[in-house]
C-alpha cells in the first residue's frame, strides 16, 4: 500500500519561512551546521549585500532572500 505524504502547498511554505527564527552568523556558526529536521530551509542576507542582484525582501526585517534549500532528513 502506498503512503501519499502530505500535500503542502507553495504558499504555506513562503509563510513559514517568513515567520521563521532569524539565526545571527555566531549562531549559525555555533550550531552543527546540518538541519535536525526535514523541511525547507532559508537563507536571508543583509539588504543590498550582493549589489545589483535583485532579491525578495523579508516582510519584516531588513533582510533579503538569499536561498531556499530542502533538508530531506
């Protein structure tokens, strides 16, 4: 019998990457560096850091989207 994972749709998760906690660069440093749980993950980079290269802003803070990965385990 197959088993059909749970439909998630592109909208719930643009929403839960926004809500999510902002980790400084000391604590991204701190941590073991490989996620601890499946999901999907971003990467938010200070405002106009990369000069020239458009990026969606974070809707609350001065940040800008850098990249979005998918940690499978």
């Amino acid at each position: 019998m197959a088993v059909r994972a749970r439909e998630v749709t592109a909208a719930a998760i643009v929403a839960g990457l926004e809500r999510g906690v902002l980790w400084s660069i000391e604590d991204a440093r701190a941590s073991p560096g490989v996620p601890t749980e499946p999901g999907f993950y971003a990467w938010w980079m200070t405002s106009g850091a990369i000069p020239g290269i458009p990026a969606p802003r974070h809707p609350s803070q001065p940040f800008e989207l850098l990249y979005v990965g998918i940690a499978p385990q």
